[in-house]
C-alpha cells in the first residue's frame, strides 16, 4: 500500500498471473469497501483475454459490478507511487 500523493487516499495494486478472477474480485471489492479512503487497483503478469464470468457472477451476488473490469498487465498498470509487496499465496501454494 501507499498513499496517492494528489488524492492522499491509500493506493492499493493487486497482483497476480491472469488478472481474471481473485485480484480483479478483490479490486471491486476494495473500491466498494473503502468507502472513498482507497484507490484500488489491478494487474497480471499474463493478462487474460476476459475477466471471469464466474468472478462477475459471484460478485454480483454481493451487489459489486465488476463487468466493466479487464485484464491488465502489471507493467501499464503501476500507479504512479511507491507499492510494497504482499504475496498472497494461490490456491496452488496452499496448503489444507
């Protein structure tokens, strides 16, 4: 997280492969959870073609609208600030 040096709200990049499903849901979930406070983003090291119909599904389920979103790739997607790094793990990395 950083802080947007213009909007000073904390600025947030969601990283992950596809940029199709898990970091553009927590993107939409982000926008309409931080009331205002966060600008949230997200990209792929190897966008998809399309975000997920089910990622769309699930969080229209929740009231969130996230069809306008697309795949983008991390290096056009970069804020203008400072990010730190928190790797999440996938759901191949995890362990039950």
């Amino acid at each position: 997280m950083s802080t947007g040096e213009a909007s000073g709200r904390e600025r947030i990049l969601v990283i992950c492969t596809g940029n199709s499903a898990r970091s553009q849901m927590a993107e939409g979930l982000l926008r309409a959870l931080g009331g205002g406070r966060v600008e949230a983003f997200s990209a792929g090291s190897r966008p998809a073609e399309r975000v997920h119909p089910l990622a769309v599904r699930a969080m229209a389920e929740v009231g969130i609208d996230i069809a306008h979103q697309r795949p983008k790739h991390r290096q056009r997607q970069r804020p203008r600030v400072r990010i730190g790094n928190h790797p999440v793990p996938d759901e191949r990395r995890c362990v039950d």
